[in-house]
C-alpha cells in the first residue's frame, strides 16, 4: 500500500492514491487580505488538479472560492454541511466553473474515483470527521457549520486534520491511519483556542499512531508588517513538530517537506 503527499503550503495537500488525486483547502494566492506568502513559490497550475477537494471549514485562507475557480470543470466539492448557504462566493464558483457540490457532517462518506485512469477503475472512499475548531465563515456568521477533518480510504489510510484542537474521541473517530497531515502553526504569531501547536500536534500522533506523520498549516503566510513579532513562529513549528514527536511518538516517522515538495509513503500495515 502507498500514497503520495506533495505539501503545496499552508494546509494545501495533494495527496495521490489508487491513481486518485484529492487535494485539500486549496489556497493559491501570494496575498490573502493582511497576509502575505512568505515562504515557497505559488503552486503551479498542476496542483489544482485533482478528482475531488476537501474543505475543512470556512474561514478564507481554508475556503478560498478564487482557488476553487481554478480547479478543472468537474472537479468534486466536499464541503462542511451548511457551506453553499453560508458562502455566496462557494455558490458562484460551483455554478459557474460546473464543479458539483457535496455537503458531509461526520461520519458521512463519499466515494471518489479518478477522471483519468488507463489501468481499470480507481476509486477511495473519504469519510469525513469531527474538528474541535470555530467553522465560522470569519468575522461573522452563525455557529451551525461544522469544521471537519477527513479520512481518505485507499491503498492507505490518509488523515487530514484541517484545523483542530485536540479533543478526546480524536483517536476512535480517525481510526487505524496509516498518514496523518497534521496542522503544527498557524499565519500569526499566537494560536489561538481550536489549533495544534508542535507539541499538541506531537500528542495527537501519539494518540492516533500513525506511520507516517508530515506537518502542514505553519511556514506559508504571515502577516504584513509583523515579520520581527516572534518570528520563531512562522519558521520553526515543523522542526519543533518532529522534535517533539521524537520524545511523544518515537514509533512515528515524521515527513517534514518544503513548499512543492512530495513523498511517497508505505503503510506498514
């Protein structure tokens, strides 16, 4: 069993399995309102393709609708259920680039085969699970969309935390995995209630056990003007992550990867 993760930045993964091609929280930008790309080119035209995008939840630098606009005619949604409702620019992108739209809550699952495919059918199945995160669609709206995480089921296991807090089911909702994308950051100098840290984010492949372990979601964006406000934040949380996952998880094999880059994991199992 393998899987392919190429880290785009931020927390924009593909991630390549049974010649499916899931992409997650597409954000394709060099600016996103007062935050600025500081690390890594843009994402080359090729990252936007894929079979199926996985939104974790609302807030614009996880759903970006001009990212999405760049996405192939046909390209799968799955979104938190509640989103098309809470964001018109969801609504218009979908309707106008023809990518059809599928709401999930957790535990909900969808299957996704690959559009291209010379080698019989391909298929994975993602489930989707719960994220302790604030899913608002930021500065305003209402409580009722969730934040969620996926699974995707393949050759291997692929767990992607969107944005989480830890929280105490984590382990029996994610199940046996053989990859787990794991947030360590954030774009700004203090996190706040709802995220992983490095240490947290070591605690939870504690928990969940994984393989293989690559830090997303630090080291991509940062505020404009703040570049000397604890700086150590935006450049260390992935070397703090595998420092730390060393002492809390030392069975896990952490994947540290620059902007574009891609590895090829086995699962043991």
């Amino acid at each position: 069993m393998a899987v392919e993760v190429t880290w785009w930045g931020h927390a924009t993964v593909t991630v390549t399995d049974s010649d499916v091609r899931v992409l997650t929280d597409p954000l394709f930008v060099r600016r996103l309102a007062h935050l600025r790309r500081r690390r890594g080119a843009l994402p080359p035209p090729a990252a936007a393709r894929a079979d199926a995008v996985l939104v974790s939840h609302l807030h614009a630098d996880h759903l970006h609708p001009a990212s999405l606009a760049r996405l192939a005619p046909g390209t799968r949604l799955v979104v938190p259920y509640g989103a098309a409702a809470a964001v018109p620019g969801l609504r218009r992108v979908a309707s106008v680039r023809g990518l059809p739209v599928t709401e999930v809550r957790p535990g909900d699952t969808v299957s996704v085969r690959a559009s291209r495919n010379g080698h019989g059918p391909a298929e994975v199945t993602v489930r989707a699970v719960h994220a302790a995160h604030d899913g608002r669609r930021l500065p305003y709206g209402p409580h009722r969309v969730p934040a969620l995480g996926y699974v995707v089921h393949g050759a291997a296991t692929t767990y992607f935390a969107g944005d989480t807090g830890l929280f105490d089911t984590m382990a029996e909702e994610v199940g046996t995995c053989d990859v787990a994308l794991l947030p360590v950051g954030g774009w700004g100098p203090f996190l706040g209630h709802g995220h992983l840290d490095a240490r947290r984010a070591a605690e939870a492949a504690a928990r969940l056990g994984p393989v293989s372990a690559v830090p997303v979601h630090y080291g991509t964006y940062w505020p404009i003007g703040m570049d000397a406000v604890r700086p150590h934040e935006f450049h260390s949380p992935g070397d703090e992550f595998a420092r730390q996952a060393g002492l809390l998880a030392p069975e896990v094999a952490v994947h540290r990867l620059a902007h574009g880059e891609s590895v090829r994991l086995t699962g043991a199992r």
